[in-house]
C-alpha cells in the first residue's frame, strides 16, 4: 500500500473493527492478529500543540510538536513543520518512517467554509473537533 500526498496509512482490526496507526504487533484493543492496512485523509484537526525549549538529543530547539486527530478518530503526535498551530487548526499529515509531520492547510484554493477533501473521494470530510 502507498501512501501519497494526501493519504496516511492507517489500521483497522477486522475482529473488533477498532483503528489504530499501523506498527507491528496485534491490536492493541482486543489482540487479534487479523490487522489491515487501509489509505485515509491526511488532513486532520489540532487538538493542543507545545514547544519544548529542551527537546531530545538529535531534534532541533525549538520543538514544536501537535497531538491530531484524523480520519476515523485516530490521534496521532506530529512534529510540527512551520509555526506552532492553535487547537482547532486544520492541518496535513504525513509519515516519515515511524515519525509524522504536519503542516497547517493553506487556505487558497477553498470557497468560505468549505472543508477539506481528502484524494478523489468527492465526499466532504469534516475534520474531527
């Protein structure tokens, strides 16, 4: 499965139907080993975001970092690519590895009050609140 610009790859158990980010190992809610990998919108909501002054060996000061919420209520920690967004900023999502970065969506391009669209779906996604 590839993901592209905007998608993410997430997880779903078939035994309970919960939705996780994919890693290695059973589902985390019931354990079954029946996992699989689906492509979702990469546009999510900020739920709350910080700068750490004293980041971790290895990652740059400062450190901005944003818990998100995306598709199918799946939260996910992401280091921040630009400033620091305000709970409730709609921003893109993508994987580097096991890191996510985000960036906040640009607003050219979309009528007032318009939501996202994630791929060529052509349904409306409403990012979570």
């Amino acid at each position: 499965m590839s993901e592209t610009a905007d998608t993410i790859e997430l997880a779903r158990c078939a035994s309970c139907q919960a939705r996780f980010l994919p890693g290695e190992g059973p589902c985390p809610r019931c354990g079954s080993t029946e996992v699989q990998l689906y492509l979702a919108s990469a546009i999510g909501r900020v739920l709350a975001a910080t700068e750490l002054e004293v980041p971790p060996p290895g990652w740059s000061k400062p450190h901005l970092l944003a818990l998100v919420e995306v598709a199918d209520a799946v939260r996910l920690l992401a280091v921040v690519d630009g400033s620091l967004p305000s709970p409730g900023t709609v921003v893109s999502v993508r994987a580097e590895g096991a890191i996510y970065r985000s960036r906040s969506e640009p607003e050219s391009g979309r009528g007032e009050g318009e939501s996202p669209r994630p791929g060529n779906s052509g349904a409306s996604f409403e990012p979570p609140r």
